[in-house]
C-alpha cells in the first residue's frame, strides 16, 4: 500500500466508533441514568442499535447499568477519562486563543486576569489595533470595588479571603480615600446583584475617565470561577449597554472558555 492510501485510510478512522459516542454525549449532558428509549431517541438511533453499542460499552466500563432498574449512566472508565483530561488543563492556556480571537472580533483591547496573592491579576493583556491609553499591562493588580475585573471577581468568586479584602477596601472608602468605589456593603450589593443579574460585571469610566469596561467570569468543571476575561475602549465606541455587541461577545467568550473547562450550566441559568 502507498504511503498516500494509509494517511487517507488513517484519516478515515473507525466509522463505528464515531456512531456509537453519541450515546456517551447524550449520557454526559443528561446528568441523570436514562432507560435505553430514551437514550436511543436522544441519540437518533434505533433502540436495537443502541442496545448493541451499550453492551460494549458497559464491558469496557464507559457506561454502566443499573441492574434493577434497567437504566444506563457513565461507568468508571468514563470517570477515569474525564478526570485525567481535567489534571491537563491550564485554564490561561485553554482561554487564551478564545481572547485573541475576541479581541479580533470586538476591535476594542481584552485582558485575562485570575485570583492571584495579592488579589486580581492581569495575566494577559491584548492591545486593539487603538490602543486604550492606561497604565495598566499584564502583572497589574486591579482594585476590587471600582474595576470591572474586581467587580468580577467580587460577584462571581466564592472566597473567604476575597470577603475580607471587599471589607478592607469599604473600610478604606468609608474614609473618603477613594470616591470611585462604593462606601457601603449595600451600595456594593446593589452592584454585584446587577452583574450576576446580567452574568457580567461593568464600569462606567470609574478606572480611567472617558474608558468604559466589561468582564465576564469563566467557570471551571466544579463550577469555581476560575478567571475573568475583560473588553475595554473608549465610552464613544463602547456604550454601557448590557446588551451591545461588544459585551454579549465578551460572555459568548467567557462561556466558550467555561465549556472547554468542564462547566456545564445550570438548567435556569441564562444571560440576558
């Protein structure tokens, strides 16, 4: 055989493979066991077909059933997989194209930021085509009640040291040091119920007079934020409207980041 005829036979693959791993999609996405109907209908084939593919797969350990009542889960071996795939994931690595490629799309400058020491921290920053003039770059620590990033993190991360800086920093607002931010847990309420009402976080101009800024959290496999991906410019070209192009692109991308950690959102969950 040519050297040709085996990349294209390798190339073709196995076929029954790659019909019988809707079924495992289905099961992943369902959340719960599945009698074999149900499942064969979900995966658009016919129960005697499913049923040949489930018995492979439960003897591999892919999918397991469930001796009295009949129904299919993931098995052990699927477990197993999808545990060593998660081990593997860097999740600035996973999103950094995905912030490239929004930075292309929406023409204005992205960064990406995480939960560092010392609290939210630039890892990644991507200048549009018309640099936004800040003195901000990757490294810089953002403030936690008057940035978009920190506004963010505030609303989104679920962590006993991050509360204890929020009370610091209103501590230090009450005290007039900095008249950007708000001064009160109830003022900082109001502004973290309306970016989880909306699934994103935003400021007018508090950071840098005349920027305007979004930022949308990125969720693990567990459900934990695990950074946030930001969109700024200039208030002209970026209006503070929750539903404009440029932020429904930067939670399109968030989400596209999250899915490829593992997340799955919740059945009620929805962006306006």
């Amino acid at each position: 055989m040519l050297a040709e005829e085996r990349d294209a036979d390798s190339r073709q693959g196995i076929q029954s493979i790659e019909v019988g791993v809707p079924l495992l999609r289905v099961l992943a996405d369902h959340g719960a066991p599945m009698m074999l109907r149900d499942l064969a209908r979900e995966a658009g084939m016919p129960a005697a077909k499913a049923y040949r593919y489930l018995v492979s797969f439960v003897r591999t350990g892919l999918v397991t059933q469930d001796a009295l009542s009949g129904r299919y889960d993931l098995g052990h071996f699927a477990l197993d997989l999808g545990l060593a795939s998660l081990a593997r994931l860097d999740a600035v690595r996973v999103a950094t194209p995905v912030l490239e490629a929004l930075g292309e799309e929406i023409g204005e400058t992205v960064a990406m930021a995480v939960w560092g020491n010392m609290g939210p921290t630039i890892v990644r920053w991507v200048d549009s085509k018309r640099p936004v003039t800040v003195n901000l770059r990757t490294g810089a620590v953002m403030p936690l009640l008057h940035s978009a990033i920190g506004l963010c993190f505030v609303s989104f991360l679920d962590s006993p040291i991050l509360q204890r800086k929020v009370e610091e920093e209103l501590q230090i607002n009450a005290r007039g040091e900095d008249t950007r931010a708000p001064i009160t847990r109830a003022q900082l309420d109001a502004l973290t119920a309306d970016a989880r009402e909306h699934g994103m976080s935003r400021v007018v101009g508090s950071v840098i007079p005349g920027i305007n800024a979004f930022c949308a959290p990125v969720f693990n496999h567990d459900g934990k934020m695990a950074l946030a991906i930001t969109g700024l410019g200039p208030a002209g070209l970026l209006p503070p409207n929750w539903n404009g192009p440029i932020p429904k692109a930067i939670r399109a991308a968030a989400q596209t980041i999250s899915r490829q950690l593992g997340w799955r959102a919740p059945a009620a969950c929805h962006a306006k």
